[in-house]
C-alpha cells in the first residue's frame, strides 16, 4: 500500500530534487523554531523571511533552510 504524503512535502521533494538550494515547508520550519503552522506563518511574515513561491497557487510558499537554520543557531546560542 502507498505511504501518504502530504502535498507540500511533495513539492518540496521535487523542489529539492531540481534546485541546488534547499528548501523546507512552513511546517518544518516552525516544527523546529517550536511553532505551529500559524505562528511560522506569522513570523515569517514579521521577520520577512525569503518565500520561495510555488507556481499556480498564492498562499503556498517553501522557507529557505538556510535561513532557517541560521535562526535555529542564533536561538540556541
């Protein structure tokens, strides 16, 4: 039987697969920042993080996980 997988995980896969920058769902993104999906999407906005648009639709977005990940460093410091 096929695993289900979430269809912004699976754009991710595919964006990550065809780009040489890697990329996370708000999801992951707050997940590790210990936010909901709402809070992420609240600080991404406040914090004008990079949104990396997804083609045909306006309100998805992927987070750059470089820039990510350079928050997580500076909370854990």
């Amino acid at each position: 039987m096929n695993e289900f997988k979430d269809w912004n995980i699976k754009l991710k896969e595919t964006f990550n697969a065809t780009s040489n920058v890697a990329v996370l769902t708000v999801t992951e993104a707050g997940k590790l920042l210990n936010f909901s999906k709402d809070q992420m999407k609240v600080f991404v906005d406040k914090y004008k993080i990079t949104k990396v648009p997804i083609m045909r639709s306006t309100h998805r977005y992927l987070l750059l996980k470089s820039e990510i990940d350079e928050i997580v460093a500076k909370r854990n410091v």
